[in-house]
C-alpha cells in the first residue's frame, strides 16, 4: 500500500492512522445476529476498547427481487425495516477477508450490501 500524507499524521491530541471502515445494510431482524458473529470472530478494537461497532437506525431497504435469487422473480417491490452496522478495521486483507466471511455467514441477505471506505 502506498504511503499517504496522513499515515501518522500528529494532529496534537491525536495520530491519524489508516483503516477500513465496513458498512452493512441489514434488515432490522438481523442485526443482533450480525452483531454477536462480528464480535465473536473479529476483535473490532479502538484505543482500550473491543467489539466497537455503531448502529445506524430507522431506515429501510426497498428491492425486487429477480430471477436467480432465492425469491425467484417477483412483481411487487418489497420495503423491510433496516439498520446499517458499521466498524472499522486495519488495513489488512486478511482482517477483510475474514470480516465478509463472518458478514456471508451470520446475514440474513443471500448477497448482503456491504461497503468499505478507506479513511484516517
């Protein structure tokens, strides 16, 4: 990875560091279960802290679903209640790879909606 001019940046009461953070859009449902694997499997560390992830309420996904998904094709648009778990990690693909294979297992989504940002 190439270096960044804010690798190590020393802003006084801090040090900027770079990282991944991860976004999931989740049924509302499926959030504690997404929670409890993320937790379990990663260790989601900030400072003196573990299992650090924030929750973002009160939306909601809306779809159809096509041929080829579990559904099959439908007609209607659905509209479910949904959260989006977000955390940060290092800038490690082996951290990553491991964080979409816990999100793959515990998702209630057959192909979940999952972001990744780099950012200090």
């Amino acid at each position: 990875m190439q270096a960044h001019q804010l690798d190590g940046f020393d802003t006084a009461p801090a040090v900027l560091e770079r990282e991944w953070v991860v976004t999931i859009d989740t049924p509302t449902a499926g959030v504690p279960a997404v929670l409890a694997a993320l937790g379990k499997e990663l260790p989601l560390v900030q400072g003196p802290y573990d299992n650090c992830m924030f929750v973002r309420e009160n939306g909601y996904q809306r779809f159809r679903a096509l041929q080829g998904s579990h559904a099959g094709a439908e007609r209607t648009i659905q509209q479910t209640d949904a959260q989006q778990i977000v955390f940060s990690i290092p800038t490690d693909p082996e951290l990553l790879s491991k964080a979409f294979e816990v999100i793959f297992s515990s998702h209630v989504n057959e192909e979940p909606t999952i972001r990744v940002e780099e950012v200090w």
